[in-house]
C-alpha cells in the first residue's frame, strides 16, 4: 500500500490540523448531548466546528490575502459560535466544568493561531 501524500497547502498548515482535531472533539462531546437537542444545539455546535477547518481549507485557494482573510474571519466568527454553543452546553448541564474547561482551553489556543496567522497574511 502506498504511503498518502498530502497535495493541497492547507493540509500542512498548522492551524488547519488543529482545527480538524477540535472538530472531532467537538463531536465526540455533541454525542452525550440529549436527544431533543439533535436538531438544534447538536447540530449547530457541529456545523460550527466544521465550518472552522472547512473555511481555513477554501480560504487558502484563494489567489489574494484579502480573499484568504476574509476566510480566516469566518473561521474565527466559527470559533467564537463554538465558544457559546459550549457556554449552552454546560449551563444545560450537557457537559461537565471540566469537559468545558478543556474544549475551551482548545478554542482559546486556536483562536490565538489563527489570529497570528492571519496578522502574517499581507
């Protein structure tokens, strides 16, 4: 079996593979969430987690850095989303102080990359 190569630049960037890793977290902490909450907590804090990595991904095709800024905005504006749907989460007593301490932890180093990155952009 061959070895995978990645091919696109935005799979070695940094802040892309620790946005893929918060998304999976995210997830993994929407699982305990209740059933009636499927359609609408659920599925926001999933979608926003998503849309973190699937925005700094589209930005990067970009052939300008005011398109590719435009892009990590959108994924800090994800971010911050995530931010509140887990502020939801822990006053419905979804997750526990300490699931939330750690997610936040996460979201607050990623938002502090992105920020970097997007400062360097020209």
């Amino acid at each position: 079996m061959e070895e995978f190569v990645p091919h696109f630049k935005f799979e070695k960037l940094k802040i892309w593979q620790k946005a893929m890793d918060f998304g999976e977290d995210v997830f993994d902490a929407s699982k305990k969430f209740p059933k009636e909450e499927l359609y609408n907590l659920t599925s926001q804090v999933r979608r926003a987690a998503d849309s973190i990595a699937l925005n700094i991904a589209e930005g990067s095709i970009s052939q300008s850095y005011p398109e590719y800024k435009k892009f990590l905005g959108y994924s800090i504006r994800s971010l911050a989303e995530v931010v509140t749907c887990l502020y939801k989460a822990l006053r419905r007593k979804y997750i526990d102080q300490e699931q939330f301490n750690e997610l936040y932890a996460e979201a607050f180093h990623l938002m502090n990359m992105m920020h970097a990155f997007k400062s360097k952009l020209m």
